[in-house]
C-alpha cells in the first residue's frame, strides 16, 4: 500500500480492526514515519457454470 504524504511503496500494518463486510488497517511508513487508516472492502466472488464448466476461463 502507498504511502498517501510521501509515496513510498511499503508500509506496515500496525493494527487490524474486523467490520461485518470490511477491514481496518492502521499503516506506519518507515519513510516519513506517519500513519494513515486504510479501509478495505470484502468483494463477492461469483462463478458462474459456464466459468466452472471452463476451468475458469469464461468465454464471453
């Protein structure tokens, strides 16, 4: 995850918080030495028959 203030590539993640449909994630960047919040939302994975029938390579 980038850092938003200096753009640094890696950065940790210092604390994890669990919502119903989403994840909370406190970042430190060893760079500028900030923390900024992130929040990540859970997708729905959906396959369909002609997918699974495919291998997962759905023709579209």
């Amino acid at each position: 995850m980038r850092c938003p203030y200096c753009g640094e590539e890696k950065t940790a993640v210092r604390e994890t918080t669990d919502y119903t449909y989403q994840v909370g994630r406190k970042r430190l960047c060893p760079k500028c030495g900030k923390y900024f919040l992130t929040l990540e939302q859970l997708a729905e994975l959906k396959l369909t028959k002609e997918a699974y029938a495919n291998g997962g390579n759905a023709q579209k």
